[in-house]
C-alpha cells in the first residue's frame, strides 16, 4: 500500500488543506457548546433577549463558517482522492500492458479486472475519508476534554474514565471485525468471478442447459457471502448499543455529579449543559473514528492487492541489452554463438541459414516451459523460413500450434534456443519494433465498439478508405462492408455483437493486412470460413504485392495444403515437416490427419 502513496505527490497542497480546514470546522465545533452555555447563563438567567439572538447569531455564524470549512475540506479531499485513483488506475493499466502472456495467465482476466476496478475504488475512497477524518476525529475528542478540564476540573475526571472504556469498545470490536472484513473481500471477489463468468458464457450456459446449476452456484457463493457479513455485522452491531450504555451512564454521572456541583455554587447550569455537549461529541467522533479504521483497513488490504500487480514483473525484458545490464531471469538465460557450436546445438545447414538474407523467420533449437508448468511445451524446435513463403502449422489439439506462433512477436519468449526474425533475435527488438513487423489474426476474433473504419484503423492509425478497402478485398470481407448502412462508418457493437461469426474473422483479418505486415499469422483464423471464401482468401493473400512470410495455423489440411513448407507438432515436437506430397508418404501423423478428414471406410469422398 505505501508504494501507492507516491501517486499523491502531485497533490500536496490538497492533502494539508483538506485536513487542516476539517481541523478548522472541529474548532468552530467545540466552541458552539460554550456559546449555549452563556445563552443559558446569561442570557436566559437575566431575561436578557437581546443578549439571547446576538449569541444565536453567533451560532448560526459558527455553523455557517463551519459548513463553508467543511465543504472546502471535501473538495480538496475529493480532488485528491479522484486524482490518486486516476494516477493508480493509469499506472495499472500501463503495466498490464507490459506483461506478457505468462502474467496475464498467472494473475487472471477476473483479477486485473477486480483489480483494476473495485479495489482502486475502495482505495480511493480510504484516501478521501483519512483526509477528511483523520486527524479531525481525534482532536475533537482530545479538544472536548480539554474543553471539560477548562469549565471544571473534577467534572472533568469523568472523561478521563469514560473516554478510555468507549475506546476499549470501539477498538475491540473493530480488531475483531477487520480480520473477518477481508474474509467479506475475499468472499466478494468469488461471486464477482462467479458473475463475470455467468455473463460472458451466458451463451454457452443455455446451449447446455445449465442455468439451474449456475444459479445454485451463484446462490452458494451469495450465501457464504451473506453469512460472513452477516456475522461481521453482529459483532459490528455491540458497537452503538454498548457505547451507548456507557455514554448515557457517564450522563447520568456528569448530570447527577453536576448537579450537586450546581447547588454548592461551583458550576452553572449552563457549563453543565455544555459538559453533556462535550461528551456527545466525542461518542460521536469514536463511532466516527471506528468506521474510518474499517474503511482505511479495507483500503489497504485493497491496496495491497493493487500493489501485488504492480510488483509482478514481466518476465519478458523488452531488449537483450537491458536484459545483459539487469538480473539475468534463467528463462531467459543465452549462450554465445561459439558454445553453441561446441555444444553440437547448431548445424551446418542452421548456421548458413542465419547469414543468409533470405531467411524472414529462423526457430533455432527453440523450447518453451510455461510459468509453474512441469514440462516443455515445446521442445527442439528448428526451422527457418525464407521471405514469402507460405507455412502450414498442423497437429493435434494441445500439440503447441499456437504456442509457437505467439514466439514470433513474443507475446511469450522462448526458454531455450532463439527465435530470429530477419537474421535478429526478436529479444533484440522493441516490442513495438517488432510487433511492427507482424500482423496477427488470433483465433478468437475480436471486435471493439466504434465502427468499421476505426476498428481497421487499428492495423494502421492513417490508413486511406483505398487501403482500408485494399485490406478488406484481400481478406474476402468487402461484401460485408458494403451491405452494411454506413459502409465503413457502419456501427460495430462491443465484441462485434452485431456480425456472425464468419464476418469477424475477415474483419479481423482485414484489420491485420491494413498494416501490410512483413510477418502475417493466421492463427485458425478461417475456422468459420467455408471451404471456397478459405480457398480466395489464401489466394488472394499469396497474390499481395508485399509478398509478405504467411504462417497458417489450421486443423484443415484443405487450408495449408498448397503451403510452400508444412510443419507438423505431435506433443510439442515437430512430426515432420514438408509439402504435401511429402508429408503424405513420410509423415505418420500428418496422414492420419488426412485420413480423417477426406477418407471414410477406405475410399475417398
């Protein structure tokens, strides 16, 4: 939580101000109950009326000045707390952004969201109640005993007992209740994961059927949660009616004790009015006070949450040099050109590949082992491609298709061997270098609310309606565009709601050529297309003027077929890898595929 405090350098002046002016109305606070005591002492003891409205003017002034300090202070505090929880949530934002698939997969999209959202919520409002509360709280309570010493001694000793015992209460229920406070959190935090996940499968929960079984886990996680506020809530709730006990007896003796004091001459009865003020006001600044501890204790477990991603650091350094400079990570642990030759780990035929000027793309004893995970995903990857050609990625499901494109514009980084793009290690480029060069099409095909033409645009910020259409006639998504109301001003809902599924795609893919990349991954991405628009995309992507290097991930062989070099994956492993016709005589799993698919009992169909 402290390395969140530096997100409120900017706002100094706001952090002095708005506890100083809440100080300032605690002060005109305190003094109101010795204006009461003089209207009674005075005032009314002498049927002096003109002595009664000038000091409720003073009254109403003191409230007045008051109400403008209190104000004052909320605004300055608001401002902090809003521009911290801008600054934080901007912050938070930016490093996400700087973290590769690893972290995002080890923290979670329903936790940066929580992250990202309730907690810095939570947090900003702790900040803006410390600034208010903080120091208010207790100098009324200290201020009213000083206030009581000040009209009398002995009666005054009243509030040395009393303050004590209803600091006992409060705290005690408060350290009992701030453990199982976070258990509430923590509680929380599951039937928001349980929602997140209700609302964005709800089309899959109803292809299945199971919308009963989702509301009895909603209704149980919904229930814990209940339960745990609600045993929160019964120790929470001795808090008003104990410290009531205690403040009305402390009354009764200020009363009782007052009025003997009264009858022997040492004390007025207005004083002993203004005492009673006094204790209500330091009742009502210890329930106060109990209620900011919570919150500031909510805040931090929040913060420290918040804090948590902030301290994940990627495990992807942008460039080998800062890398070199920094901690080594043993994920990313390299060896020199000449160890690796005298390690046998490179070949003739690989080191020629490196040195030529042809070769676009070049996986070189590549191995990849995810975070926390017990064996390599891939392993003994080695292969490399010339500029232009066309690679077909096959295998099974889980055999790392995608895996190993994702190494290419490291949104992973390969834990063992290295992946060139154009003779360099791609852990040598920026980020934003290297993804420059790529254009990717996922398989999960997302649209973002805005229209068309700004969804394009993503590929390239200053695309021409020319490319943009150029883009869209490659990628067989011209038709699309052209029977929408607003061509490419046509609306598009968040998450491309409002096209099928087999318009996103070339969309997708539409947005990925506008970039005119030099590296184009199709990561089954025409799983949607049938088979003739496939057979014109594929086409019409070989015929692109830039010629750029075309790497397909499909489980069609249709689709990769008519590729200049085929690579097969079986368990992480390559299979085999050739055209066609080759991998058909030579390679065992790429047949079976085959089979599978255009063989049935032995013939062809």
């Amino acid at each position: 939580m402290k390395k969140l405090l530096v997100f409120l350098r900017n706002y100094k002046k706001e952090c002095i101000l708005a506890p100083l002016f809440k100080m300032l109305e605690a002060s005109f606070e305190l003094i109101i109950p010795l204006v009461v005591s003089a209207i009674i002492d005075v005032g009314i003891a002498n049927g002096d009326g003109h002595y009664i409205v000038r000091m409720c003017l003073i009254m109403v002034a003191l409230g007045l000045l008051g109400l403008v300090s209190s104000v004052t202070a909320q605004y300055f505090a608001a401002k902090a707390a809003a521009g911290f929880g801008t600054k934080v949530r901007h912050a938070l934002f930016a490093h996400i952004q700087s973290f590769s698939f690893s972290e995002i997969d080890k923290a979670g999209t329903a936790t940066l969201i929580t992250r990202m959202t309730s907690d810095i919520n939570q947090v900003q409002s702790g900040v803006n109640m410390v600034l208010r509360l903080f120091l208010r709280s207790p100098f009324i309570v200290l201020g009213a005993m000083v206030m009581a010493f000040t009209i009398d001694g002995s009666s005054a000793l009243i509030f040395v007992v009393t303050i004590p015992l209803l600091s006992l209460v409060v705290f005690g229920v408060m350290a009992a209740s701030i453990p199982l406070y976070r258990k509430v959190q923590e509680r929380l935090d599951k039937v928001l994961g349980i929602t997140r996940e209700n609302l964005t499968g709800a089309r899959v929960i109803r292809a299945f059927h199971k919308e009963e079984e989702e509301k009895n886990r909603f209704e149980e996680g919904l229930e814990n949660l209940t339960a745990m506020q609600t045993h929160v809530g019964k120790i929470s709730a001795f808090l008003n009616p104990v410290t009531y006990v205690i403040i009305n007896a402390a009354t009764i003796v200020l009363l009782y004790t007052g009025a003997i004091q009264v009858d022997v001459g040492n004390l007025t009865q207005g004083e002993v009015v203004a005492l009673v003020n006094y204790m209500s006001q330091i009742l009502v600044e210890l329930i106060k006070l109990a209620n900011l501890i919570i919150t500031i204790t909510k805040a931090v477990a929040c913060g420290n949450r918040v804090s948590s991603i902030l301290d994940m650091e990627s495990t992807m350094p942008t460039d080998m040099a800062s890398q070199e400079a920094g901690q080594k990570s043993p994920l990313f642990e390299r060896e020199d050109e000449e160890n690796l030759r005298e390690k046998g780990l490179r070949g003739d035929r690989q080191s020629k590949a490196l040195d030529s000027d042809d070769i676009m793309v070049q996986f070189d004893n590549v191995g990849l082992t995810y975070q926390d995970a017990g064996a390599e995903s891939l392993s003994d990857i080695d292969f490399s491609v010339k500029k232009g050609e066309t690679v077909g990625v096959i295998g099974g499901t889980g055999s790392g298709k995608t895996s190993l494109v994702h190494l290419i514009p490291r949104f992973y980084d390969a834990t063992r061997g290295k992946v060139l793009v154009a003779g360099r290690d791609v852990r040598e480029y920026s980020l934003e270098e290297l993804r420059q060069k790529v254009g990717i099409v996922m398989q999960k095909s997302v649209l973002f609310a805005g229209t068309i033409r700004e969804n394009l645009r993503w590929g390239k910020a200053d695309a021409t309606d020319e490319e943009l259409y150029e883009a869209l006639q490659t990628a067989q998504a011209k038709e699309v565009v052209e029977g929408k109301a607003g061509k490419l001003d046509a609306p598009v809902e968040q998450g491309g709601k409002n096209f099928s599924g087999g318009q996103r795609q070339r969309l997708t893919i539409a947005r990925a050529l506008v970039r005119k990349p030099e590296i184009l991954i199709l990561d089954d991405s025409a799983s949607a297309l049938d088979y003739a628009t496939d057979a014109r995309l594929r086409m019409a992507i070989r015929e692109m003027k830039e010629k750029p290097t075309v790497f397909i991930v499909s489980q069609r062989t249709s689709s990769i077929q008519h590729a200049d070099k085929i690579i097969v994956l079986d368990d992480g492993e390559i299979a085999g890898m050739g055209t066609h016709e080759q991998l058909l005589h030579e390679c065992a799993v790429y047949r079976e595929i085959y089979d599978s698919q255009y063989k049935h009992s032995g013939k062809n169909l």
